[in-house]
C-alpha cells in the first residue's frame, strides 16, 4: 500500500510539473500574440526582408541627328553559387558536363574539362560564389542562363548575374572632353555635358524589396516599400558626328606631323552659334594623342595676331581710321620705350594701308596705330574693346570656361607698353571659343551669338525642354565697320598672309595668328628655346557664312609655327569637307537631270548610312538581305545590297568598309583592332569566318 501511495505522489508531481510547465507555454505565447506582438514582428521583417537601391538607367547624349554619343549598357558580373540550397545533386550530376561545355564555347577561357574541373573544385571547397566572368554583355548572358544548370534559375541553378551599368561612347575618344564623364570620387568633378546636364541624365534611383531565402540567398520580391526606378532623359547635342570626325581627324594630323604639344578646332554654325564639331587632342607620355582637357573652352592664352581683328575695328569704330588710311611701316620696327615691336617681313613693308596692314599682319602698322591714336585716352580703346564684350565669359552651357583678361588703364600691371603690346594680340587673354565668338559675330553681320551646345531634353522621344539660339548682343559694331572687317579678312586669304587657303571653289575669310607662348617663370624664352602657338579664325564662303571656325596648334617644334601653315591647313581641310557636304543637295538635283550611266562604287558598312547616302544621291539600288551591314555590289546603274553575316565567336567580314565602320564591327564582337594605312580595309587578319576568343586582335590593312 506504502508503495503505491509513493508511485501515486511521484506521478501527481510530475503531472503538476507538466500542467505547469503548459500553463506557463501558454501564457508565454498569449504574451508572444497579443502583448509583444508588433515587436517581433518587426524584427522578423528586419532579419527576413532588406531593401536595397535600384539604380536608374543614365539618360543617353545624342546627336544633333539623334546618333548616340554617350550611352548606358548593362554589363554582368556572373558568379555560381556551387552549393545553393535548392540544387538538386541530380541537376549536378546531369547538367555539370553540359554546362563546362557552354561555357568553353561560350567564354573561351578554358576549355570544357578547364571549366569542369574548377567548378567542381569550388563545389567540394564549398565556395558559394565562384566568379565565372567580370563585364559580360547581355547577348552571352541570354545565352549563358540556357545552358544545364544554369537554366533552371538562381535558386535552383546557382547562377547569380550582378548588373552594372558602363557609361560608353560608341565614338571612342572622339570629342570626350566636351560629352564629358561625372568622377564620383574624392575629387568630384563634373565635366562636358555629362556633368553640366547631370540633373537630367541621372534618372531617379528606385528601391528594391529582398526577402532572405533558407540558406542565406535573397531574392527580389513584391512589396509595398518597392519603387520602381525612373531612367534618365536623353540630352539632344549639337554636335554633327560627321564633321566632328572630320574636325578630329584633320587635327590630329597636323599635330603629328608637326610634334605640337596640343591643339584644338571647333566649328560654329553662324545663324545659330551651334557647335558642330570641337576637338581637343594632347601628346600623352605614350606617345599618342587624346582628349585629356578642353583647351578650346577652358585654356585661356595670349592669341597674337588673331587679336587685331577687334583692335583694329575698335579704330574704326572709334572714326581714327580707315582702311585706306596710310601706314609708315618702315623697316619692320620700332621701338616703345625699351621694347622693339618687329615685323616678319625682312626689310619690313614700307608705307602701306590700313586694310594691307591687317592682311600682311604687320605688328609695327598695328602698334602705330593703336598707340599714336589713344597714348593720350587709353581708356576709349579698352571702352570700345569692352562693348564689344571681349572682357566677359561667354556663360556657355558647359563648366569649366576660362576667363578672358583685357587690362583696364591704371590696372596694377598697366604699364606705357601695354598699348602697343595689346595692340597685336599680348597682354590681353582669351579662350578659343571666346576669339571664334567674336569673328562669328563678324560673320553674322555684328549680331554676336551665345555658343550653344545643347538644343533639347527629351523623354521618350519627346521634347520637354527646349533650348533656343541666344543672341549675347545685338550688334557688335556698325555696319560699315562689319563691312570692311570683312573685306580685310577676305583679303587675309587672296593676297595676305593665308594664301595658301584660296581656292577657286569658295572663298575663306580669316586671320592667321602666331604668338610667342609665355612660360611662367621663364617668360617667352626658356634659353634659346621659343615656344610658339599658330592659328587660323575666320568663316566660310565668305560671300555668304555658314560656319565659322577656328584651330589653335600649341608649341609645334618641327621648325614650322606659322599659323598659316599650321593651323590654316587644318582649317582648310575641315572647310573643303564642309563644303563639299553642304553641296550635297545641288548634287542630287543635278543627278535627277543627268542619269548616271555607272553606279558609283558605295564600298561596305552600315545598311542604314548606305540607304542614305545612295538615296541623297538619286542611285538605283536594291536589297537582297535585310542585315545591319551590307557589302554592295555595282551592276550597271544599279547597285545590290549584299548582307554580311555577324555571328557570334566568328570574326566578321570588315573588307571595303570604312575604319571607322570595321572599328565599332569588331570592338562590338569583343575584338581588339590595330591597323596600317588610311581610307578602306583591303585584308584583315584573321580572315573572315575564323573563330576567335574573346580579346582577339584583328590586323586590318587599309587602302585609299
């Protein structure tokens, strides 16, 4: 009976443990469900979602004609995740074999037992993210998700693709200083248009719901915290990629043949103040040049002889002179207190004009000039310098513009000599751009226009901002005074100091300029060694201006640094392009009358520029493929439209196309390019239809 009263009273008490121990559970989860409730659960959501930042798309710069210039693609990182929770070890065992084999095929980098047997390792070391590729394109990567293992997703597959956003220029280093690039770093600089217009590029940055899956993986989910990202607006240039290859490629030309340390050319559309094309290229310790500084907006310098365009006019405005007026040149010199003033002539250029001084760039007629006429009123010459807003920056839309410096009589540098020194283009400072305003203004009957770079923001193709031509001054001086600055210009050119422009298609009006450049500390000379900045500013056809232009070739050290020879060749070549284009119509109406007997030989390249020019130029054509590149064939009167297959890991046929075409062709199919000689690919190796890994380079050899 003791025995079982014992078992009895064990049993009660570990019933009562039990009971309460239940009771104690339950009130804990009542405490749980209604008490601490929102506690957490919040921090269920901390630990089980995350949110994390969406970039927006880069808004894209553009053309005047809409062609891109700047460009946002997608790049990928691609990783797998060897030991992802929801891979199968059949999906392993099955698909591993097939998957090594894409990606050799796909890559390149290894071969199909390279792949397998890396990936395989990191799968026995556990690695959880084995870095397959950096900077894949979206094309491979389509492909790379249908490849075994990888196609059955993330989660299941292990494929993890992290997106990055490359800022590209389909055009290379073609006018890069003025698209400009945004440095997010320390320095956070921001420049060209790029930075100018980042409000309107940068899009807004969306947010992004994550839900933390078993095994550590995240994922994308719907949730009321989610916002959608807004891309960028497109930002509409007025840059014409055409003439600014044009613009470039005659630049650089000239500074290697004359091992110039740097140059830059712009061209302005007259009406407007439009810039067409604007190139800025320096000599990098390499040896090549690139654009490393906008020296046409932001470097201002002592122009020379191009500055006795406005002194000059100044003393016509002012009634001190005319064009007819006589000049006692002398011998070449003379001498202001313990300055000589030389002319290059040797001998010098006797008595001659106003208007011959300004054509023959004589320094000692301007000098005279300027200084018999205002020593006693210095401040008359600098006013009229002033109205004519020589002294002010343009405020173009772009940062970064350098500030012109015209000294003011008592000025603390103003000195007995700063007359007759400013008088041919020293002690006075401007940027090109600023001297090309001018002599645009010139061209334009006085009316002085703000240099425009951008014309438009838009949105889906739709325009949501406009920016109109801007007129900075209505007048920079009486007509008569226009008139005869440009009778003196365009007597630069037919019998001055830039003959070796004229040319019996048009005419150019324009001023040479050669300045001695100072170098700091050392002044103009650094032992016997003289630095020299050559230009050419002027406009073309001068009887009635389109464009306006200007080319500025710094420190040329082949032994020639006239502007002429430096700078106006580049002018030239620009111009004759120019104008040959701006011709383009009358060819067509021409063409309509006179039916070509042979086709013309049109060469390969882009399907859609062939459809263009073929079109503008009355040709019979027809398509035998619809394909983005085409090579053409002549037959009789007709011409074919042959395509040109581009496949991937294939080296695409470039023969007859351009440089320019073959360049953007093989970059895009991942290949490096290097080429000899100019105008059209003749061979390239490796021939077409080789198969090639990524990072490939392709000789091409060129031919006029």
């Amino acid at each position: 009976m003791a025995v079982r009263d014992e078992i009895v009273w064990r049993s009660g008490i570990v019933y009562f443990a039990i009971a309460l121990l239940a009771a104690a559970l339950l009130i804990r989860i009542l405490i749980l469900q209604f008490i601490q409730h929102g506690k957490w659960s919040d921090m269920s959501e901390k630990y089980v979602y995350k949110t994390a930042e969406v970039q927006a798309n880069r808004g894209d710069i553009l053309t005047n004609d809409g062609r891109l210039l700047a460009s946002s693609v997608p790049y990928y990182t691609i990783y797998m995740d060897t030991r992802s929770t929801g891979m199968s070890a059949a999906t392993w065992s099955d698909g591993i074999n097939g998957l090594s084999a894409g990606l050799a095929r796909l890559l390149g980098e290894r071969s199909a037992a390279g792949w397998k047997s890396a990936i395989t390792e990191a799968r026995r070391k556990g690695d959880r993210y084995f870095l397959i590729k950096r900077k894949v394109d979206y094309a491979t990567l389509k492909q790379l998700k249908t490849l075994p293992i990888f196609r059955e997703g993330q989660y299941k597959g292990g494929m993890v693709a992290q997106v990055e956003n490359k800022r590209v220029r389909p055009n290379s280093d073609m006018a890069a200083r003025t698209i400009g690039y945004l440095n997010l770093g320390n320095d956070g600089n921001e420049v060209g248009v790029e930075g100018a217009f980042d409000k309107y590029l940068a899009g807004k940055n969306g947010v992004a719901v994550k839900q933390r899956l078993t095994g550590g993986d995240w994922i994308t989910v719907d949730g009321p915290n989610s916002v959608e990202s807004r891309d960028g607006n497109d930002v509409v240039t007025t840059l014409d990629i055409d003439l600014q290859d044009v613009a470039s490629t005659a630049l650089l030309k000239q500074l290697l043949k004359n091992n110039a340390d740097h140059g830059c050319a712009i061209l302005m559309e007259v009406e407007t103040g439009d810039i067409k094309a604007i190139a800025n290229l320096e000599l990098g310790k390499d040896g090549d040049y690139s654009e490393t500084y906008n020296y046409a907006i932001g470097e201002s310098t002592e122009p020379g002889s191009t500055f006795k365009l406005p002194v000059l006019m100044a003393a016509l405005e002012d009634g001190v002179i005319d064009t007819s007026d006589i000049v006692d040149t002398g011998t070449g010199s003379v001498k202001f207190y313990n300055k000589i003033i030389r002319d290059t002539k040797e001998g010098g250029n006797g008595k001659i004009t106003v208007k011959q001084v300004f054509e023959k760039s004589s320094n000692v007629g301007t000098s005279k000039i300027i200084y018999e006429n205002y020593k006693d009123n210095p401040k008359d010459f600098v006013n009229r310098l002033y109205a004519m807003k020589l002294n002010e920056r343009l405020n173009i839309q772009l940062k970064g513009e350098g500030t012109p410096l015209i000294r003011y009589p008592g000025d603390k540098l103003w000195s007995g000599l700063s007359l007759p020194m400013m008088s041919h283009g020293y002690e006075v400072q401007m940027t090109p751009l600023q001297l090309l305003t001018f002599y645009n203004a010139v061209a334009n009957d006085g009316r002085m226009m703000r240099p425009r770079f951008v014309t438009a923001i838009r949105r889906n193709g739709s325009v949501i901002k406009s920016y109109e031509p801007e007129i900075i001054i209505n007048s920079i001086a009486s007509r008569s005074t226009i008139r005869k600055a440009k009778i003196m210009m365009e007597g630069v050119v037919q019998h001055g100091t830039a003959t070796n422009l004229n040319n019996a298609n048009y005419k150019i009006a324009g001023k040479t300029g050669t300045a001695q450049i100072a170098k700091d500390k050392y002044g103009y000379r650094q032992g016997a060694r003289i630095s020299y900045q050559a230009s050419f500013v002027g406009y073309f056809p001068a009887e009635n201006p389109i464009y306006s232009c200007i080319v500025v070739v710094n420190a040329p050290s082949n032994g020639v640094y006239y502007g002429n020879l430096v700078a106006g060749t580049v002018f030239k070549e620009i111009s004759d392009k120019v104008y040959s284009t701006s011709f383009f119509s009358d060819f067509k109406a021409e063409n309509k009358k006179t039916k070509i007997l042979n086709a013309p030989e049109a060469g390969n390249g882009f399907r859609d520029d062939i459809d263009i020019v073929l079109s503008n130029l009355n040709v019979r054509y027809r398509r035998t493929a619809d394909d983005d590149w085409v090579a053409t064939r002549e037959s009789g009167d007709t011409i074919r439209l042959a395509g040109v297959k581009v496949e991937e890991g294939v080296v695409p046929d470039v023969r007859g196309m351009s440089l320019r075409d073959a360049v953007y062709l093989l970059e895009n199919s991942g290949l490096r390019v290097r080429y000899s000689g100019k105008g059209r690919v003749l061979r390239q190796s490796p021939e077409h239809g080789a198969r090639y890994f990524e990072g490939t380079t392709v000789s091409l050899e060129m031919y006029m």
